[in-house]
C-alpha cells in the first residue's frame, strides 16, 4: 500500500451492515425517524464521509425498503454511484452472514474495508483518516475506543479480509481481530458517537 505523491492511492472499500431484525426495537428499527431522515442515514452519512471508493449495504430483513431509503439518500447527496446494495440472505444466522456477503463484494483491488453499523448513526467523520493513517503504517486493523471502551467503526486492512468472509453467528468481526494483539491499533477519542447505538425505541433522541 503507497499513497506518497506519484506513487499509487490506497484503495478503500466501506461496508454498512444493515441486515439486522431489530428484534428489541420491535422491528424497522433502520427506518425509524431519526434526525429528520430515518436511522440508517445516519451509518450511510458516516461511510460516505469515508474515502471509500464503494459503499456496500448489506440488507436483510426489509432489505427492501432499507435498500430504497438508502438508495434515496445517496441520490440526495449526489453520491449514488458510490452505492453498492447486497442482499445477506442467510441475514438470521447474525452479523457473521452480513459480514461474509459485505466482504465478498469488496473491489478485489481493495487495500482495507470499513465495517460501518447501521444502528450506529453518530460516528464522527473526523475520525476516520486517524483510522486510514493507522493501517498505512501498518497495523492490521484500527479501531476507536472512548472511556476505555472499543467502539465503530474498524478498519480492516485487505490481510482481514480471508477471515471477514469467513465470519459465522453474531460475533461479528470479533474473531478477525481477536489475535492480532498490538496490530490492532486502538485510536482514543472522546467522542461518544463511537460508542453510540440503538437498540430500542428509547434510545432515541427525545
């Protein structure tokens, strides 16, 4: 991976997993309002402000309409052609299946790939390039942590991506970066919004 003047950019990718049932929510939780949109803008916004040359959305229950509102909003941002939607069909199994179907749309030219939440609305922009910067000096991945908590969301480098489409039940990316010890660079913020994720109805804003 280069990104000196002259030499080749590094290629990013961005996944947002929205493929979740949202059972505590009581379901449609993606398509809940939120700020004047709906909650899965929120991730999109986030991923977008990535330098990720493709964004792919993962859907899975009401991968219908999460897809459409999504498509809608990269529209509005005159950024559709960014957009990449696949379908988790085996989306019940957890996070793992979202997982697996984002990482195998991933460019093959990709050096890393963002895993963005969908119920996560509030990550700060001005925190990726410190995650960018982090993997092209070579960790295997980076990731926020706030109050001495990890948050979202990470970026895997292309070494992860083997183990990403390999990913199984709701452990999520817990298993990649489970042994990569010191590669796996923790970035402080105190930024809340890395930590911040809806669950239920009332982890909305009032």
């Amino acid at each position: 991976m280069t990104t000196g003047a002259g030499e080749n950019q590094a290629v990013w990718g961005a996944m947002v997993l929205a493929a979740g049932a949202g059972r505590r929510f009581g379901g449609r939780k993606l398509l809940a309002p939120f700020e004047g949109g709906v909650l899965v803008e929120g991730a999109l916004k986030a991923a977008f402000a990535s330098p990720a040359e493709a964004v792919i959305l993962v859907t899975g229950c009401e991968a219908g309409e999460v897809a459409a509102a999504a498509q809608a909003w990269a529209e509005r941002q005159g950024q559709g052609a960014r957009l990449r939607i696949v379908h988790a069909a085996d989306h019940a199994e957890g996070m793992g299946a979202s997982l697996r179907a984002g990482a195998a749309a991933l460019p093959a030219d990709s050096d890393g790939a963002f895993v963005f939440l969908g119920d996560m609305p509030r990550v700060p922009a001005a925190l990726l390039p410190r995650l960018v910067a982090a993997v092209e000096a070579g960790a295997a991945a980076a990731a926020p942590t706030c109050g001495g908590r990890r948050g979202h969301p990470v970026l895997c480098s292309a070494e992860l991506f083997a183990p990403l489409r390999q990913a199984a039940g709701d452990e999520g990316a817990r298993a990649a970066l489970a042994g990569l010890g010191p590669r796996l660079a923790l970035i402080e913020t105190d930024d809340e919004g890395v930590l911040f994720d809806v669950d239920r109805p009332e982890d909305l804003p009032g």
